[in-house]
C-alpha cells in the first residue's frame, strides 16, 4: 500500500479526533492494525502506526501517542530487512519521542530505542536525559547522561545534582566518573574530573585522578597498588569497588569477578 493511501485512511478517521474520541480514534487505529498485520504488510503497519501517534500527538494526547508509538516499534521490528530499513525511520521516531509528555513509559520506550533500535544513541540519551533532569529524577537522568556526549549538559546536570547532596557531592561525582569509564567513556571521564576536581580536593576524587593516570599509562602495577591504597573507601561504597573490577577487566584484562547483585543490578537499572 502506497503512502498516500495510508495517509487517506487516516485522514477518514481524523474526524475522531476533531470531536474528542480519542479511544475511539485510537481502537479503529488499532483494528486497522491487525488487517495489515494478519496479511503481513509490516511496512505498511509500521506507516500506519507512526503517522497516528503524530496525528494524536496534535491533539495532546501522550498516552495514546506513546502506546502507538511502541506499536509501531513493534511492528518495525518485524520487517524483513529491519537493519537496513530502520535508519530511514529514526528522524520521524524522534519526532514523535519529543512530542510525547515525560514519564515512565516515555523512558521506556527511549531504553528500548537505544538498546534494539539505535545503539546509544546520543540525541535520544540527551533529550531524555534533560527531560528527566528537569522532573528531578536525578538517577534516570543519571542513567541517560551515562551514554551521552553532551558535556556542557552533563556539567549542568552534575552541579544541579550534588547540591541536592551536601557532605556526598566528591562521591556522585566519583561514581559518574567511574561510570564514564565503565562504558568506554574515559576521555568524558576526564573531563568531568578536571572540571570538579579543584571544587572537590578529597580523597575519592585523588582517586579518581590517579586511577585515571593509571589507565593513561597502561600500568597495572600502578593501578593495583592504587586500589590497595585506596582500599578503606571501598568500605564505605561497595559500587564504586563493583565498579573498579569492571574497569579493570576493560583497561587492563583483569578478569572480572562474578557480577554481584549490587552491581548488575545498578548497571541494568541505569536505563530502566
């Protein structure tokens, strides 16, 4: 089915929309739906879907608009040629994603965007980022930064951040740091330590510096003794320990020890 005749179909049931029937609009929508499904036209369906979240987008109706919208990822899945295809998609996607009010299934649908669609994407990990950042959920907005290379909006966010932490902020940032690096960020990494480290002269941040210079050097030695130096802060915050285990098995092909709970865990939850 050609595009036009996409666009008609909806155009008959944007009637709907103009009187208020919003679960209506989004029933018939989703009837449409299983013809096209049932007689596997995925590409068509996938047109479908998109071009009625935008519709109903128009007329501020974000839960419908999300719900069509993972519809739609659902179906564009289900293409043949998915890998090649899904690029063509992204821009459109994104525009219905910013349309779409914040809330959970909103960084949901964005977790599964970046982890089946567009691998980490920066634009979506930033949009979502800041969106989470301004509602005050510090730890999605955390999650999200974690993959994004905006630096002027990581600082933003790091300074709104440790205030809302009085006697913790060299620890948030320390974790981040180690975060960055965790991911194959270290150059980000360094560059967030830097920025605080005159504000923040403590030991977890003299850490970090050095555990830095230790990767910059390539010297397992020195990052060995570093941790044995450096031990007693582990005591107060096991992750920041689950953390350096994962970034030496990455710099230096320490083997890992087993994932603890602790430490999957905060990995898998950093993007829901």
């Amino acid at each position: 089915m050609e595009q036009t005749k996409i666009e008609a179909l909806l155009e008959k049931s944007e009637g709907l929309l103009q009187e208020g029937k919003f679960y209506e609009y989004e029933q018939k929508v989703k009837l449409l739906s299983h013809r096209f499904k049932i007689n596997g036209k995925t590409q068509e369906l996938t047109e479908l879907l998109l071009g009625a979240a935008l519709k109903v987008l128009n007329f501020k109706q974000s839960a419908i608009g999300a719900e069509l919208l993972k519809l739609a990822l659902d179906a564009l899945k289900s293409i043949q040629n998915f890998d090649t295809v899904k690029g063509e998609y992204k821009a459109r996607i994104v525009s219905i994603l910013k349309q779409i009010e914040y809330s959970t299934g909103k960084t949901a649908l964005a977790s599964q965007l970046i982890k089946e669609f567009y691998l980490y994407d920066n634009e979506i990990c930033t949009l979502i980022a800041k969106e989470a950042q301004a509602n005050k959920e510090y730890p999605i907005a955390q999650g999200f930064f974690t993959f994004s290379d905006d630096m002027p909006s990581i600082f933003a966010f790091l300074k709104e951040w440790v205030a809302t932490a009085p006697g913790e902020e060299d620890y948030f940032i320390a974790r981040f740091v180690l975060i960055k690096l965790s991911v194959n960020k270290g150059l980000q990494g360094k560059v967030i330590k830097t920025f605080f480290k005159k504000q923040f002269d403590t030991p977890i941040i003299h850490f970090v510096d050095f555990l830095i210079e230790s990767i910059e050097l390539n010297s397992e030695k020195a990052f060995r003794l570093l941790i044995e130096k450096y031990d007693l802060l582990f005591e107060r915050d096991q992750l920041l320990y689950k953390l350096v285990r994962r970034i030496a098995a990455i710099y230096f092909n320490i083997a890992e020890e087993k994932p603890t709970n602790i430490l999957s865990g905060f990995l898998s939850s950093l993007l829901g």
